[in-house]
C-alpha cells in the first residue's frame, strides 16, 4: 500500500520553496476560493536556467495556459507539464507582486508583504539570488485583455478545492506562494495548499 503524500498549507501572504524530481506532479489546491498562488522555479544543478513565460506561451500560442500544456525554461526545455486543471484560467503575463507593485498601483508606501519578497525569502535557502526570480506563473490569477490591449485583473474563478496539477519534466527548485496582492485575490488574503506526489502515483 503507497503513503499517501503530504498535504502542506501556505500561509495566508507567505511562501516556501523546495525541491522537485522530475516524473514527480505537484497538487497546488485553492483551499476557500479566489485565493491566487505564484509558483517559479529553477532547475536543480544549474540556477541559470529557469522558467520563462515568453518561451512557454510562444510556444503554446495561447496566454491561457491549461491541462496538456507546457511550461518551458529559457533554454526551451519543458519544465512543468500540466496535467490537471478545474479552472483554466491563470496568469503569465504579470510579475510577482513586490514592494514597488504597491507603491506604483495601489499608492502605498507602507511596508507590505509580497510574492517577490516572499519568493526572494524562499530561494535563499538555495543560495538562489532575487535578481534572477522573473514572470512567475500566476496560478489562478484571472487577468482580462481587452481589444485595445488594456488589461484588467479580476476576482480568480477557483472555488474551494479547485486545483493544478504539474509534472515535473526535470529536476526542480520550486517557489511557491500565497498571493500577497489585494486586487488579485478579490481582497481577501487566503491559505493555499500544495502536495509533491512521488513519481510513482
């Protein structure tokens, strides 16, 4: 009889990192509803390469990424594949929120927490530098394009207990929050859930 796998839970405006295998699939679970989550990643043994919303959603010709597609590296490896997906609406458009997001849009200049700071926190555990952290994949993130290019963000479509689910197509170092950004979680900061199921589930 397998173990089954861990369920953790990231606090409401916080972070973790950690390590993936690849063939290994990654359950990331919008516990309440409209609660977005910003996941990166590295590969495992060379930092240089990393996620890039620009190969992954050039290639997929869609900035609507959803179950059956890839996302891709800067060196156009496949990284992640989603396998799963209740909701089939995110972001790759849009940075992690940081200390400026707030200052610039929101006008505040109060210290507040963010995914950029979250995800910098993170990575450090892996000697993994801030500067390098780029477009995170804003998983549940609901961001509407309009025909003159404006875009707008609006509340997520998850409900609770909708879910992605990733494999992992190479050796990973994961980041992952729980969104920090009041617009884009429709003001109400949220818990997110996430497991790692061993390659042979």
């Amino acid at each position: 009889m397998s173990l089954q796998p861990v369920v953790q839970r990231i606090a409401p405006q916080s972070g973790t990192a950690f390590r993936m295998r690849a063939s290994q699939t990654l359950v990331v679970i919008d516990l309440e509803g409209e609660q977005v989550a910003d996941l990166y990643a590295f590969a495992d043994g060379d930092r240089a390469e990393s996620l890039s919303s620009g190969r992954s959603l050039d290639y997929a010709e869609t900035i609507y990424l959803t179950t059956g597609h890839t996302l891709y590296s800067n060196r156009s490896r496949p990284m992640f594949t989603i396998v799963e997906d209740t909701v089939g609406r995110h972001d790759f458009l849009l940075t992690p929120c940081s200390q400026e997001t707030f200052s610039i849009i929101y006008k505040e200049n109060a210290p507040h927490p963010s995914c950029f700071a979250n995800l910098r926190d993170a990575f450090a555990a892996f000697n993994i530098a801030a500067d390098t952290i780029g477009t995170t994949f804003n998983i549940f993130m609901n961001v509407a394009l309009e025909a003159d290019g404006s875009f707008t963000v609006r509340p997520p479509l998850s409900k609770a207990d909708d879910r992605i689910v990733f494999r992992a197509e190479m050796d990973l170092i994961v980041g992952l929050t729980a969104c920090s950004a009041e617009m884009s979680n429709n003001y109400s900061f949220k818990p997110i859930a996430f497991s790692i199921k061993p390659a042979f589930h």
